[in-house]
C-alpha cells in the first residue's frame, strides 16, 4: 500500500514538473522534481523499493516527458538502488545529507543526459551548458531540496504506520 501511495505521489509530482515547474525558469534552468523527490523517499523505504518506484517513475516521466526511452527510468533506478544500499550508513535525518545526496542525484543526472545529447550541443554552447549542467542544476535542486524535505521525511514515516 505504501509504495502505491509513493507511486501516486511520483506521478503527481511529474504532472506539476511537466505542466507548472518547467515553465518557470530561474537563469533558463527549471527544477527537477522527481530527482528530489527519489532521492529523498529511498532513504526512507527499503532499497528494492527505492529502485523499483524509481523504475516506475522514470518509465512514466520518459513516456510523457522524456526524449529518450529509457534514460530518466535508468537514472531513477540507479538513484533508488543507491540511496536505498546508503540508507544504514548515513544519518539521513541530516539537512546535509539530503543536501549532499541531492546535489549528487542531479550532478549524475546531468552527466547522463550531457553524454546522451553531446551530439545535439553546438560548439559555442557547450561550456554553458556543462556549468548549467554540473553547477546551476544541482545547486538550484539542492536548494529546493531545503525547502522540501522535512515535509516529505515527515510523510513517508507516517506511512510506516499505514
């Protein structure tokens, strides 16, 4: 039942991000919700769980959203799979934490999708677009994930109780 709650959630999160998020820039970036949001929730639920809401979720956003099949469903797995391994070795009631894992989700993020469009940067853009990628992004996802993360930690231990 918690993971269909979680799912639910994912799904909203992707129709906020696609219809209300990406129309508003701050210098050109938009935020990346779903990042965030897998990032934190793996945390806090059990790794396979983690990778397969991740799975799900990236499937959905690629479909709806996506210009590749497969690549949000690919980093989302990983993220949740990850966090999900991480989960007993950090304190994840730590601003930090999430901060630093956040910031983490969205640099690996850039990276997969900067080596899957190299081919679509041109030449005089390419160094903006890398900063954009592996500096503005992260940071703005990470402080985000300020805003948002004590409301979400709050919510999935209260679905441990349901």
């Amino acid at each position: 039942m918690r993971n269909i709650i979680l799912i639910l959630i994912g799904i909203f999160i992707i129709i906020i991000e696609n219809s209300i998020v990406n129309y508003i820039d701050i210098f050109n970036i938009s935020l990346n919700l779903c990042i965030i949001y897998i990032s934190i929730i793996s945390l806090f639920i059990k790794r396979n769980d983690g990778a397969l809401i991740g799975l799900i979720l990236g499937i959905l956003k690629d479909i709806l959203i996506g210009r590749f099949i497969g690549v949000n469903a690919l980093v989302f797995f990983i993220i949740g799979y990850l966090y999900g391994i991480l989960k007993d070795k950090i304190f994840k009631e730590s601003v930090t934490s999430i901060l630093i894992l956040t910031f983490f989700s969205s640099l690996f993020d850039s990276l997969i999708n900067c080596l899957l469009l190299k081919s679509s940067f041109a030449s005089e853009k390419i160094l903006f677009s890398l900063i954009k990628g592996f500096v503005f992004i992260p940071a703005l996802n990470m402080l985000f994930a300020l805003i948002v993360y004590k409301a979400l930690i709050d919510f999935v231990k209260k679905l441990d109780n349901i």
